[in-house]
C-alpha cells in the first residue's frame, strides 16, 4: 500500500510523508499534528536542522566527485530553512 500511496512534503528536510494509509488516522502521520504546541514543534524541527547543518559543516570542505558534484549533493540533501 505503501508503494501506491499518495505523499507530500515535510517542512524543513523534505521528507515524503504519506498522506493516508488504510487503518492509520491521517492526522497522525503528519508529525506536526502530533504536538499540541504546534509553534513548539516548528522551534524544535528548526534547532534539529540547525544541528544537522552545523554536522553537515564538518564534511563541506572535503571534495568528492567531480568538481565536488558530490559534496555539493549532499549538501543540498540536508535541511532547507
């Protein structure tokens, strides 16, 4: 079901989350709607991408692939805010 499954976009990573499965509440598989704080979840999701940048800051000046096509990829598969 999974595979056919209809998906959008988290904020922030760019996660697929899917957006309805058969038997699972629809609310819940959006993470925000888990929090009842929901301005509390944004602040968390952005300190999480915050630390995942500033790991990411580590491996950005190493070279890999051509021209660092490669470095430049991973990079940009890190969290967008």
């Amino acid at each position: 079901e999974l595979l056919t499954a209809n998906y959008k976009k988290t904020e922030v990573f760019g996660l697929d989350i899917p957006t309805e499965i058969n038997g699972v509440p629809s609310e819940i598989l959006d993470p925000i709607n888990t929090w009842t704080d929901k301005a509390a979840y944004k602040e968390t999701l952005l300190r999480l991408a915050g630390l995942f940048k500033k790991n990411f800051e580590v491996f950005a000046s190493y070279k890999i692939g051509d021209n660092s096509s490669l470095t430049d990829e991973i990079l940009a598969a890190g969290p967008n805010f």
